[in-house]
C-alpha cells in the first residue's frame, strides 16, 4: 500500500513502508477468529492453537523475506497477553479485512497466494 507522501515530489500516497524503510509491528491477533453467539463468545471457527502459530510464524518469515530488512519487523509473543498502544499519524485510517470467502479457508501462507 502507498500511504505515505513523498515529499521531493510533492505527491500525496506515492510511497510505501518499504521505501520509506519504516517498521512493522506485527500483531498476532489476526490469527483468532471470534463472533458473537448470543452474549457469549464463540471461537469454533478459529484455526487450532498450532496451526494459527504454524500460519503466523510462515506470514513473518514471509513479510521479512520480501521487505529485505528483517530485522525492521517485530513481533510480539504468540498467544500472549500483550498491551500495545500507538498513535495515529494521519488523516485516515486503513482497516485490512480477510473475510473473503477464498481467505475463509486459508490455512497456510501457500494458500494466501492463490487466493
């Protein structure tokens, strides 16, 4: 995604985290898939504990392989109770969303190639 301007050229969503050789901070939270089943919780959906650890840790070796600069991605701890806070720095904000029906049934990053 091109979210950030480039200022030599005075161009608004030009360049990416990238070339800008910002860091990613990866949140392992994607892996758990709640809904609402009455006024409870209900993770019957959500991949099993290995295999979510399995796909998150294929997805970071991934991102570090082709950002090039792996040690610009962290990562916290899989499953664990983590407190991240951050600040938004711009005008808007991007939500990513994988409820696709092909996502819907990825299970590992090979899949998420050809999806």
């Amino acid at each position: 995604m091109r979210i950030w301007p480039d200022e030599g050229k005075s161009r608004a969503w030009d360049l990416n985290v990238k070339q800008k050789e910002y860091e990613v901070l990866c949140v392992s939270q994607f892996t758990l898939y709640g809904r609402l089943q009455k006024t409870k919780p209900d993770f019957s959906k959500a991949m099993l504990a290995q295999q979510a650890r399995d796909f998150y840790q294929q997805f970071l070796e991934r991102l570090r392989k082709e950002y090039g600069l792996p040690e610009r991605i962290k990562d916290g701890m899989f499953g664990a109770m983590m407190s991240v806070s951050l600040v938004n720095d711009g005008p808007v904000t991007f939500t990513l969303d994988s409820a696709t029906p092909a996502a819907s049934s990825v299970s590992s990053m090979d899949d998420l190639s050809s999806a």
